[in-house]
C-alpha cells in the first residue's frame, strides 16, 4: 500500500522543522573529535607498547584503564551521534542493514538520555579506578571530591531513569509490511 503524500507545510513551520538541520555540522564535529580519539587512542597504545617491559603491573593497568576511558568515550560519542542524528535531525533508514546497532530500533530523547546517564557513569567509574590505584600519590581532598562527583553522577542517572519510567510512554506504531 502506497503512503499518500504528505501535506506541504506553511511557511513558518517549514522553516521551524527546517531548523532541525542546523545542528548537522555539530553531528559533523562531533565526527571529527571521534577521530581526535583514534589518533589519542593509538598515541597511547603505542607509548605503552613502547614501555610495556619498563613499566609496572600496576602502571601497565592504569594505561590501559586510560585506553579503555577513551573507547567508552567514542562510544557515548557514537551514541550521541547517530543516535541523536536519528532522532532530532532525520531518519537513517538502516532497518534491515547487517550492522544496524541493535539498540537504534527503539531509540529516543528519553532511551538516549538513560543510555548516556550509563555511560558517563561507566567512564567515571574508570576515573574513580585510576583514582584509588593512584592514591599514594593524591590527597584525601581531591579522591573525596572526585568519589562525591562520581556519585552524584551516579544519583542523576538514577533521577534520569525514575523520572523517565514515571513518563507515560507513547503508543507505539503498528509496523507495516
């Protein structure tokens, strides 16, 4: 069944749904610093290969703590990415495509909200991590202040994700075949 075509909009409305597209080239750079990254990602990776027989366990684990925080930072920036390009900008029409992210099926401003709520989390979680391995060298002030940050972080998730359960959810759309 053919879909009737849609409705020209009036002028003013046009142009407010138009708008939608100014926030392209932020999507744009925010491909450009994932690429940042990659050369951050593969500087570091070559320094610890570089000194993996000088270095100890200890400081061999907190190099790759430091990798992993740069991969789940590239993660929330792909998140954020497609994700938000989904769904403030314009639809990628990936359904069927063998490397459609499994999660972009149901994405929306609240999935994607809780999603990058974790996912700050996550990487604050590995700070806090390098934080105590680092202890002997730090002061109790600023591990303390770095532990009440990762909670607080860690309270707003879980407001993000109450809240977000309180909303009454939209009905959603009958596929079509």
């Amino acid at each position: 069944m053919q879909q009737d075509a849609p409705k020209p909009l009036k002028p003013l409305p046009n142009l407010i749904f138009l708008s939608r597209w100014l926030q392209l080239p932020l999507y744009l750079g925010l491909i450009v610093a994932q690429g940042v990254y990659v050369v951050h990602f593969t500087i570091e990776l070559w320094h610890l290969v570089e000194k993996a027989t000088s270095i100890t366990e200890a400081d061999i684990m907190l190099r790759v703590l430091g990798l992993i925080d740069v991969v789940m930072i590239a993660n929330l920036l792909i998140m954020v990415i497609v994700g938000g390009y989904e769904t403030f900008v314009s639809r990628m029409r990936l359904e069927g495509h063998p490397d459609e992210p499994e999660w972009l099926s149901h994405v929306n401003a609240a999935v994607l909200k809780v999603k990058l709520a974790t996912a700050i989390i996550t990487i604050s979680s590995i700070h806090l991590l390098q934080t105590f391995m680092s202890a002997s060298k730090l002061d109790e002030k600023t591990m303390l202040w770095q532990t009440i940050i990762h909670l607080t972080l860690v309270l707003s998730a879980i407001a993000i994700a109450f809240i977000d359960r309180l909303m009454p959810s939209a009905p959603k759309p009958a596929k079509s075949h």
